[in-house]
C-alpha cells in the first residue's frame, strides 16, 4: 500500500472517531476494529466454541460451493469483500474454478501477509490483493477488466451494517463487480438470543479483547491517551431491531484526547462499535432485491442457524 493510501485510511479513521465521538450518542464504525491486532483477535473469535457462525457458514460452502460453480458458471474472478485471513477461500476459489482472485481488505498488512499464505497453498491461482475500504466501489485490478466476476462476502459482515447501509453496500458491490455479476453472501439468521449473545460475549473474553482494541488504536494511530481501564465490553440483543450490539461502556467519568480533540464521557455512557443484524431468508431475499439482485439459491444448516445465499446483478429469474 502506497504512503499516500496510508494518509488517506488514516485521515478516514481521524474523521469517523472525531464525528462519532462528538454526537450525544457515541458511535464509531464497525470497520475500524478491523486493524491488524484486531483482525488477528477476529480471527481467534472465530474458532471459539459459543462461536457458531464460522464453522457453520464453513460446512454450508464444504456442501455446496461446487453447486455454485454449476449454477453460476465456472471461471470467473473472484472478488472477496472483506477478505481477512482468506480461510474459507480456498474452497471457494477451487469449487468455482475461478480465474483470479481479488481479496479486499481495509487492514493492509494483515490482507497482504493472509494473500501471502494463500498464495503458497493455491500456487496457480492468481491473486491480487487490494487494501480499500468496501463499502464504497472500487476500481479492480486492470489484469481483471472486462471478465465476469462472483464476488464472495461470507461471515455475515453484511449484518453489521443496518438495512439502509446494507443496501448501499450491495448496490456499492454491483458497481464494482460490473456487468452481470454473481455474489455469494453469508447470512446470520434470527435464532435463540441467547446463543447470540454467548457468541459476542465468550467466556474466554476475547471479543472483549477485540471491542476494547478499538481504543487501543486510537491511542496508537490518532495519538488517543485513552484509559482503557475505565471502559468495559457489553453485547445487548435488541428484538426490537433484530440485532447483537456491541459497546464500550465507560466504568467511571472519562476525559481523554484523541486525533486533536477532548471528549468526556460519563459513567455508563457507551461508545457503539457494531450491530449484527439477523435476519429471515425472507428479509435477506427482500434485501438482495432492495439492492437490484436477484435471489438465485439459498442453504441453510440443519439447525437454521445460518444461511449461504447466492444472488445475481440484472434482470434474471429468481428463486421459486
């Protein structure tokens, strides 16, 4: 990544941290706990017990990523938003015998040392890593213009937005995919909220440990003097919205600098770091349609936990 690219994702966190904690309501975009510490934390929630989106979302693609291929055509780059550690790529990337690969990723290092390793597994594959921000269009490698794409966004992230920014992502997605593209997304389901709770707040503490990274890069990159003692981890399911949200909530009155500015805090005041929304297999098809694509396939696993979904960008027939 050039230093130039460095300026500009470090200006856009400054930014998001000064107007999130300026509001009465204190909110700070869920993709900046995606540095490289954090993204490492995410990946060790990943393979904790109370942790069942991964390993579910991992035996649906195990199942079905072959049936993909046949619906929706071999050869293709794939574009994977989001991409982090590329665990579950490779049988992606195989199963669809794609052309290339495209992994995005905000966090450069971590996505450069993850292209890195799977390089060395999949020696044939073509990989081009791209450090962006996905939630606006990107411009895609040039290798990779003019061929037909199936972008690939497992592990549910499309929760962590709320419906309107989730439409914009996907509408966001089409523009970047190009023409017809294909897109196979993993989404969480509603279920017992007390099975979404444990997965968001595990014994073990490490999704505490990755909310409470947040702060911890502020005071490294915005020149933050955040106590992170007087701030703790808490996980609320919200019905009403059908969501998990994630917080740090201030143990004690708080004042603190960071990228220039004073902020206070009160105690039990809450900074909001993320949502993950949950939804039906009617809401996600309803979402995929809100944003211009059209449901193709859906799998879930025995339990309706979560759900794979393949969708399509244009006119084309839907699922029955």
């Amino acid at each position: 990544m050039t230093s130039a690219t460095e300026a500009l994702l470090k200006d856009d966190f400054a930014d998001a941290v000064v107007r999130g904690l300026s509001q009465p309501r204190k909110v700070i975009p869920a993709r900046y706990l995606y540095d490289r510490q954090g993204s490492e934390l995410f990946e060790a929630i990943t393979t904790l017990p109370e942790y069942y989106p991964t390993r579910t979302e991992t035996a649906l693609l195990d199942a079905h990523a072959h049936e993909i291929g046949r619906i929706a055509g071999t050869g293709k780059v794939v574009v994977e938003f989001g991409s982090g550690s590329s665990t579950k790529t490779p049988v992606f990337v195989e199963a669809v015998r794609a052309s290339a690969y495209v992994p995005i990723d905000i966090s450069a290092d971590f996505l450069h040392d993850a292209a890195a390793g799977l390089a060395r597994l999949l020696p044939g594959l073509d990989i081009l890593p791209v450090a962006a921000d996905f939630t606006k269009p990107i411009a895609l490698p040039r290798a990779t213009r003019g061929s037909p794409m199936i972008g690939f966004f497992p592990g549910s992230t499309i929760g962590n937005l709320t419906h309107a920014a989730a439409i914009d992502l996907l509408r966001a997605f089409r523009a970047t995919l190009g023409e017809a593209p294909w897109l196979a997304i993993g989404i969480d389901l509603r279920k017992n909220p007390r099975l979404i709770e444990a997965a968001y707040d595990d014994s073990a503490g490490v999704t505490a440990a990755f909310n409470l990274n947040l702060l911890a890069r502020i005071n490294r990159e915005l020149g933050g003097n955040i106590p992170l003692d007087a701030f703790e981890h808490r996980a609320l399911w919200n019905d009403d919205l059908g969501r998990i949200e994630m917080h740090l909530a201030a143990t004690r009155d708080v004042r603190f600098h960071a990228a220039s500015e004073t902020f206070s805090l009160r105690e039990g005041e809450t900074i909001h770091t993320e949502n993950s929304h949950k939804y039906t297999i009617e809401e996600a098809r309803l979402l995929a349609r809100a944003a211009g694509w059209r449901p193709i396939r859906y799998w879930t696993d025995a339990r309706g936990l979560f759900s794979l979904h393949l969708w399509r960008g244009g006119a084309h027939e839907m699922e029955p």
